[in-house]
C-alpha cells in the first residue's frame, strides 16, 4: 500500500497488515553475536551483526505507513541481553534491535507487537543465539 491508503485505514480504525511469525537468530558463524531487528519498513532481520544478515518481513504488506501502525516491546525470558530496550513499548516507526554477544550466549525474549491503542496483536517468544 503507499499514498493516503495505510493512514486512511488506521483512521477508520483497522489495524493495518497482517503480522507474520517472527524468527529466531542463531549465529553459527563464531563471531560471537546474534542480533534481532524490526525494522520501520516491516522487515525482520536476524543476523550476527557483522553484516550476515537474513531478511524477513514482520508484517505483510512491509511499508513503512503499515509498520507506524504498531508498536513492540521486548522482555528477558532467560539469559542476559547484552543491548536493546526492553520493558516498555516502543514505536515501529524506528528501527528496534536487541543484541546477545559472546561466544556460546543464548538470551530469550518475549516479543509483543501491539497496535497503537495497545492490543497486542502478536505474542512470541524468540532466541538470539551465538555459537
């Protein structure tokens, strides 16, 4: 969708998108990290933050007045993060990264994806791993 489309939509009260199920990001390339990203065009990318990255997409259709219709927010299941925001929501329109590093580090977190009047709309768990 582009133009007045995604806006108009929200304005009639529909949540924008469809969400897709998000990825977990295991890096077994030994160089000590995995990096988790929504980024504010609808793209999910998990890699190892040395630019080894795969691409998804957190939501269908991936624009970015689609993305602006939501929100995230992130929470330490088990292990430690070692950067990134966690325990408030946070607007997609921004990229939003969580990072764990460290050779044979394993952090899990609870993703939440809301709509901007805060009804959670998805609700999963995904691991960084660094092998």
């Amino acid at each position: 969708m582009s133009g007045f489309a995604p806006a108009l939509w929200m304005t009639l009260g529909g949540t924008p998108g469809v969400l897709q199920a998000l990825q977990n990001s295991t890096n077994p390339n030994a160089s000590g990290g995995a990096v988790f990203t929504l980024k504010n065009n609808g793209d999910l990318e998990v890699g190892d933050g040395t630019g080894l990255t795969d691409t998804y997409q957190w939501v269908l259709p991936a624009s970015a007045g689609i993305a602006a219709g939501y929100q995230v927010r992130a929470d330490v299941v088990s292990g430690a993060l070692t950067s990134g925001t966690t325990g408030v929501y946070l607007a997609l329109t921004s990229n939003r990264a969580w990072t764990r590093t460290g050779v044979l580090q394993t952090c899990t977190l609870r993703i939440r994806i809301a709509d901007l009047s805060g009804v959670v709309r998805l609700d999963q768990n995904v691991v960084l791993t660094s092998t």
